[in-house]
C-alpha cells in the first residue's frame, strides 16, 4: 500500500487525529478530489505543534483550518491574538537570524508596526517596507509565530510548553520525524511509494532531516508547499550539508522534489522557487510549480491541497 506522510506547518494547530483528517479532506474535496482512503493509500501526520505549544487549538479555533474565510485561515496559519514569550536570544548568531528573518516579511520595525507608524497596505508607500501587503495586525502575528518556531528549532533551544515537559526543540521534532519514516520503512517496498508532502516550516523540518539526519530513511518522493527554504538565513541553518551546487538530499530522496508555491504567499515570497538553490552535481533536480490560491491570505495548506496541479502530481508520484 502506498503511503503520503505529512508535516505540518508553522503554528498551533488541532490535535493530530483532527488535523490529519483536515488535510485529507482538503485534499479529497471538490471536482478532481484525490481520497487517499479510497484510493488505498495509508497516511500519517508528523505532528510536533505540542513541542511549542500547550495545548490544541480547539472549537472554533479548529473550524478554522477548513474555513473558505481569509481571515479565518490566516488565524488558522498563526494571526492570531496569541502572546508568544519573547524569544530569549543568547548569541550574536541569533540576534542576527531574527533580524535577516524579519527582513523577507517588512522593512519596518516591530515598535514601528506596534505604535502604527507604517502605512497601512493600501498606501503606495508601503510597498518598499513590505514584499507581500497585508493587513499589519495580521502580517505582525504571523511574522512572529514563524521567527519564534523557526529560531527554536534551528538552535534547538530548550522549551517548556507545559509544566513538568521540557523538550530540545530540533531534537524532539526531528526524533518524531525521523520515527514516522522508520515506521513505514519495512512495510512499503513491497507495497507501494512513501511521499512526504509538507507546508510551511513543515518543509524546513523534512528536508533538514533528509539532509543532515543520518538515522532518516530513504523517500521515494517530496512535496513542499508555501516553503521558506528559499531564504538565505534558512539555507544557512542546513550548511555544511547543504549547500547551492548539492543541496539536493539525493541519498535520502530516491525520487522527485515537487515545490509548490504561490507569489503572494507571505512564508515564501522573499524567494519562492527552489530549484537553484538545492541542485543535485550542480544540475536542477527541483520541479516548482506556481499557483494563485483565492484571497488575500494565500498560506493556508487547504488552498494548496485543493490545486489540481499539487493533487496531479501526488497521485503520479504515488502510481495512481
């Protein structure tokens, strides 16, 4: 039986059995659904919102993540009124991986968005502050969710995100991983292709695990949507195994990279296609394949899932 094994994005989400049972629904939806279930083929979800946060998103907050509301799928991707603890940065290094962070997402400066002193979107000013215009108080969240997940996993820092749980946040995220692979590695080469299909920092996370993680199993294909990994300071975070002439995770992926991206999705916009910068002996490896997701907030995976271009090229992979 083939098997699709997704990562998760930047955020709080709903629980695991929940947000599972949301991307396969985005995924089967609609004219040119692809169900996984029906089509035999098994999923997983490498979940690891718990490693940052307390608790699930749950009621409302949960409704979210299927809503046809742009509002409500960027409070779903992280816009929220949610206090995040101040990043405690203990190295030059990370002070400066913040700042160059920040820079893909706006040229002003969080006390300048928090006293309102930038234009808002609609201003022709400010274009030069910001690559993708948004409203502040939503492009603020999100900014913030992705600098604190992000910093937190590349310098595995120390996290208590409940009383009596600490975790190193790379090692516990990439231990998961790593154990969502090895559980599927005995069963499927008999049986079908294993594909990871992964959003938003869910894609930062599988490809440092293919690349720089030698306990990984082997994949027979990789879907990224809405990835970061085009940024420099992202590329940095993976050297020396990465780097532009061969970072492509070729012992680790036995078949294709597919990169979906849309360039008005805020996460990637700094740089959305892949291909030149993780080659394989210097040769592009990376299909990236562009789309125009609906509203203002183009992030959301289930505006992803429901491209007929993402749901082709899965069922190929999968020999469908």
């Amino acid at each position: 039986m083939p098997h699709v094994t997704f990562v998760h994005g930047l955020s709080n989400k709903p629980a695991a059995d929940a947000l599972l049972r949301i991307w396969k629904r985005a995924l089967a939806a609609g004219a040119g659904g692809l169900d996984l279930d029906a089509e035999g083929v098994s999923s997983s979800m490498v979940y690891w919102a718990d490693v940052l946060y307390a608790s699930p998103d749950q009621g409302e907050d949960a409704v979210a993540y299927e809503s046809t509301s742009a509002e409500d799928l960027a409070r779903a991707d992280g816009s929220v009124d949610v206090e995040l603890p101040a990043i405690q940065m203990r190295t030059v290094e990370e002070a400066e991986f913040l700042s160059a962070l920040q820079r893909h997402f706006t040229s002003a400066s969080l006390e300048d968005i928090d006293l309102g002193n930038v234009p808002p979107p609609e201003d022709p000013s400010a274009v030069a502050l910001e690559r993708v215009p948004l409203p502040w108080f939503i492009k603020k969240r999100i900014m913030k969710a992705f600098l604190r997940d992000a910093h937190h996993y590349y310098f595995n820092k120390p996290h208590t995100p409940r009383p009596g749980e600490t975790y190193r946040v790379q090692d516990e995220i990439r231990r998961r991983f790593v154990a969502a692979l090895t559980a599927q590695a005995d069963v499927l080469p008999a049986n079908g292709p294993h594909v990871v299909v992964s959003h938003s920092m869910g894609t930062m996370i599988a490809y440092d695990c293919l690349k720089r993680v030698a306990a990984c199993p082997a994949i027979d294909g990789l879907i990224t949507l809405g990835s970061p990994l085009g940024i420099d300071e992202v590329q940095d975070c993976n050297t020396p195994e990465w780097t532009r002439a061969d970072g492509f995770p070729a012992d680790k992926l036995t078949g294709r990279w597919v990169n979906v991206f849309d360039r008005l999705d805020v996460v990637c916009a700094a740089d959305p296609r892949l291909a030149g910068d993780f080659q394989h002996g210097g040769k592009d490896r990376i299909e990236d394949i562009g789309v125009s997701n609906q509203g203002y907030w183009r992030h959301a995976v289930v505006q992803y899932l429901a491209q007929p271009s993402l749901r082709e090229t899965l069922a190929s992979m999968l020999n469908l």
